[in-house]
C-alpha cells in the first residue's frame, strides 16, 4: 500500500510541475488556465489520495482528506472558470495568430 501511495504522490507532484511549467510556456490567459485548470486539479487528487492511502493516516484525517478532495475537485474548475470569464468580460481577447482561412489551409479543409 504504502508504494501505491508514493506512486500516487509522485505522479501529483509531476503533474502539478507540469502545470507550472505550463504557465511559462502558453501564449495568453486563456491556454494557461485551461492548461493549468485541468492537470493541477488532478495532480492535487492524486496527491491526496496518496496520503489517504499512507498507513500513518487514521480515519478521522482519511474522512477530512475525502473531503478536501471532493472540494478541490468541484472548486478548482468552478475559480478558472469564473476567473477567465471575467477576464473575458473585462477586455482580455484570446492570442489568435492566424485567421480562419489560413488555419482551413493548414488543416487541409475546404468551407464553403
């Protein structure tokens, strides 16, 4: 048990090192947090839910880490989301870099 928790928390920890790299390397607000929102929530999971899986945790610790989980996991969206939706309507526009007729090209669609 105590080797599938470590697995657990390493594997959180690397995906919450790749949501911070993430916010280095994307162009705009909104791929950051789409980037972010997603690989940090469950990186956060998965790092819980190896401590819930530690032998040193008792049940009182193990229904509270249920319940931060259960929380985060509804939180951490729900923020990102009210977060670039006032970015949104507040005058921040998404990074576009090519128009629509390039992108057709490049994909090799035809709109007619």
């Amino acid at each position: 048990m105590t080797i599938a928790a470590n697995v657990l928390i390493a594997t959180g920890i690397l995906l919450m090192a790749i949501s911070a790299l993430a916010l280095f390397t994307m162009p705009d607000l909104y791929t950051r947090a789409h980037a972010v929102a997603k690989s940090e929530t469950i990186g956060m999971t998965l790092v819980f839910l190896g401590v819930l899986l530690r032998p040193e945790v008792d049940l009182g610790a193990g229904g509270r880490l249920l319940f931060i989980i259960a929380f985060a996991t509804i939180a951490n969206p729900t923020g990102v989301h009210a977060l670039v939706r006032a970015a949104y309507r507040t005058g921040a526009r998404p990074r576009i870099e090519l128009d629509q007729a390039t992108a057709d090209r490049e994909l090799g669609g035809n709109r007619s």
